[in-house]
C-alpha cells in the first residue's frame, strides 16, 4: 500500500493532466482557470511548512495551528476563485441568452 506522502506525489500528475486540458478549454472561467492555477501555489506552500514542522518543531502540520492555517487560506483563496470564475459564467451565459431571446435556465431551487 502507498504512503500518503507517496500517494500525494503521484496524484499531482493527474491534476497537472487536468490542468493541461482545462486551459486548452477556451470555454473554461478564466478566474476559475486562476483557481486551480491557484491550488498548485496551496501544494508549492504546503510541502515546505509539512517539512519545517517536521523537522523544525517536531510536530505533524496539523498540530501546528498558525502553520497549517496560514497554508490551509491558500486551498480557501483558490477555492473561492475558482467559484467565483463559474459563477461568473453562469451569470454571463443567463445574459446572453436573454439578450437572444431565449429562456434562461431556471435557477435551482433550495429545498428547506
């Protein structure tokens, strides 16, 4: 069975993959594209701080509460763009297809 830390290695190249088709996309968010782009700076920060925890505090990051939160904003900061690229898109797509005359979709309900 893999370890994690080997496990973690290996899933980027997958993602990379992702990445690659996402931005050849011309349909994807420019700022949801940013967002992923943005989950690779959250990876490039969190290997760093896992290594000085380790070694430099003996501690596991998530035992360190100012280290793992200062890495863990930016998983929030790519999440949030990445959100606000496609809602973006959905509101530009509602747009467009009232200016042609068409119906836009219904917007989803939420059930109590």
């Amino acid at each position: 069975m893999l370890d994690k830390n080997t496990l973690f290695a290996v899933s980027l190249f997958p993602y990379l993959g992702f990445l690659w088709f996402m931005t050849r996309t011309k349909e994807t968010p420019r700022l949801a594209l940013i967002g992923f782009y943005a989950l690779l700076v959250f990876v490039a920060i969190t290997i760093p701080a896992g290594i000085y925890a380790k070694v430099g505090l003996r501690e596991e990051l998530a035992n360190v509460d100012w280290l793992h939160g200062s890495a863990e904003a930016f998983l929030t900061l790519s999440n949030i763009l990445v959100v606000l690229g496609f809602r973006q898109a959905v509101i530009q797509y509602r747009a467009a297809a009232t200016v042609k005359g068409d119906r836009p979709p219904a917007p989803i309900s939420q059930s109590d």
